[in-house]
C-alpha cells in the first residue's frame, strides 16, 4: 500500500514496522526497560488520517500500535490531525501538529527543570544537615521561662541600656552574672518576647532583623559545650532564616576535604556570609553561657569581634553574649557594653518569692 501510495520504502522496513514484528517488539521492549530504569518520559506522534486521494487506499502508511511503545505511565500519544506525508510538515503557529509538538517539547523542558531543582534541593538538604546537631536545640528547652513579673526592666528607658543598644547600637553586649543569677532566663526571654525584635527594627522595616540564639551547657555533650557546636548551630539558624546565603554555604560544602567541618571551616565560612554578601541583611545572635564553653576563651572572643566587625549600614551584626565574670572574659569583653544581673534582679526576686508564696494556702 506504501508503495501504491507513491512512497520510496523498503520491503523489509514494511515488515519491520509491522507491530507484531520481531524487530520492533525487540525495539518496544528496550524502550521498557529504560522508562523503568530512568527518571525520563517519552512523547510518540501518530498520523490520524490515512493517505487519502486513491480511493480505496485510505488508510495509514505506519499504524498506531507500529509507532507506539505502548508503556502505560511514562508515554504521552499524541494523533496529529495530518497523513504521514503531512504531519511534520507544519504550516504556521497555529497548526495543530505544531501546537502539539511544542506543547510536548515544553512540558519536557519543564520536567526537567523541576528534576535539576528536585535534585539542586537534595544537595542543598545534604549541605544544610550538615550544620546541624540536633542536640544544640535541648538545652534552651531546659531553662525555665521568667516569672510574668520579671525581666521587665531590660526593656525600660532608664534600664541598663539593652533598649538603646539594641534600636541604634552596635558591636557586642556583654550580659554578665554571678552563678544562679538568671542569665540563662533573660537570654531565653530575650530571644522569645517579641519587644526584642520590634527594637531592633526600630530604624528599619519590621522584619528586617533575623533573631537567634545558641545556648552552651557543659551539663551534657561534648558537643554541646564546644565552640564547634556553636558555630553549626549559628550557620544552621542563619541559613534556615535565610535561604539566599545557601549558594554560599554550597560551594565550601563542595570544596570540603573531609566529611566533617572543623572549627576554622566554619569560620571562615560565616564570616564569608556577612562579607560575600551583596545584599541587605541584619542578624543579631544571642549565646549563652560562654563561662560553660570548653576553653579558647580567646579565640571565640577575637572571632565574634571580627564577625561584628564586618557590619555594613546594610549588613549589620550584632551579639549578645552571656557568662559568669570570669577574669579572662572580663579582659576580652571589657571594651564592650554590659550589664550585671545581680545589681538589677533585687526586686525580680521579690516579686518571685511573693508571688510563690502568695500561691501558699498558709501564708
């Protein structure tokens, strides 16, 4: 028919392009196998009209099952309404042929680039689990909120001077305390009230400041008492709050040369955030309990003053740190604003007790 029909064919291309055919059976099922093995799609085109204009050959050169895989998940049919002569033969933008075949070529385009992002996320989710040390999170947990009554006073005008620092300061607050005296409390109050944020963005569009905070404990894992950990947990938060600094953290997870991120890596990688960035950005970290970190006292300090160092008009970092006044911190943070709890919770404690003892049926 072929033939009659004015086509140059091969007698044994006809009998090849039968569907029962050995040869495309064969063809069929390569094709099987790799749609189930690989993560691709195929499109297939089929004539819908017969070779008209001879009367009884009315009929399709190449049949519908000859130009099929035939695969019931990861195959598109598409009838192009055109002979087989005709049906690559588009004539315009609006012909239906054209339109299908675009649609086809589009939708395939379109896949793969959702699977280039499906698999840019699984590498981006590897980086970012990277930083993270799920027991960094317990020991916040662990503190005690404050009584409704106290801490008030950190956020009044003729307070210590946090409010000021926080609307217009820069640098690093040094909260200081003996033991027992609240210091875990108030960094925990001051990373959960809201008024900590909404000073913060006094001068600036609310929501402009990113607040975190990272809290030692020499109490349990080592990990949890080291600077290591902090820095993980620092990188973790900023990059969960702001995913734009991911194409950074990406390319040091790439240029690795071990499994592990050791304490100059990290480092150097979040001071590469605040200075590889162009863009606006403003973060304050608060850390807890440096006193209970297991030593390089001097080190931890010289960093979080470089890292605050780095602050732009447009990029600012703040710190907020908390320990127990031990000779050395007090050498490296003396150049700093600070407070000490215990000259400031007299009445906190009063209240506290009144209020415990006013719950007593027998007072």
């Amino acid at each position: 028919m072929a033939k009659a029909a004015g086509f140059s064919v091969n007698d044994q291309n006809i009998r090849d392009l039968k569907g029962s055919s050995p040869v495309l059976t064969l063809i069929r099922e390569g094709f099987d196998q790799l749609l189930e093995s690989n993560a691709f799609h195929v499109s297939t085109f089929q004539e819908s009209v017969g070779y008209t204009g001879f009367g009884w050959m009315d009929a399709k050169v190449v049949p519908n099952e000859s130009s099929e895989i035939g695969h019931s998940t990861k195959e598109r049919k598409n009838l192009i309404n055109a002979n087989h002569m005709n049906m690559c033969r588009f004539r315009n933008a609006h012909d239906d042929g054209y339109i299908k075949t675009k649609g086809e070529i589009e939708r395939h385009l379109e896949r793969r680039s959702r699977r280039i992002e499906d698999v840019q996320g699984e590498f981006y989710s590897r980086c970012l689990n990277s930083f993270r040390v799920r027991q960094m999170s317990d020991r916040v947990l662990q503190i005690k909120n404050a009584h409704r009554e106290t801490l008030k006073w950190l956020y009044e005008e003729d307070g210590p001077g946090l409010i000021q620092w926080l609307m217009s300061g820069s640098g690093i607050f040094w909260i200081q305390g003996k033991a027992g005296s609240g210091k875990s409390t108030a960094m925990k109050f001051l990373l959960e009230n809201y008024q900590t944020l909404t000073l913060l963005n006094q001068s600036l569009e609310p929501g402009s400041w990113l607040l975190m905070g990272s809290f030692f404990t020499d109490r349990a894992e080592r990990i949890q008492a080291s600077w290591e950990g902090i820095l993980h947990d620092m990188i973790y938060q900023l990059l969960e709050h702001c995913p734009v600094l991911m194409n950074i953290a990406y390319s040091a997870f790439l240029k690795r040369k071990q499994d592990n991120w050791d304490t100059d890596s990290l480092e150097k990688l979040l001071l590469t955030f605040f200075i590889g960035f162009h863009g606006e950005l403003h973060v304050c970290f608060l850390i807890d309990a440096l006193d209970e970190h297991d030593g390089q006292h001097n080190r931890m300090s010289e960093f979080l003053h470089e890292l605050v160092s780095t602050s732009t008009e447009s990029l600012q970092i703040k710190v907020v740190v908390a320990s127990r006044p031990h000779n050395d911190l007090k050498d490296l943070f003396a150049g700093d604003r600070t407070l000490k709890m215990q000259e400031w919770t007299k009445t906190d404690i009063q209240m506290y007790v009144a209020g415990r003892l006013s719950r007593q049926p027998r007072w």
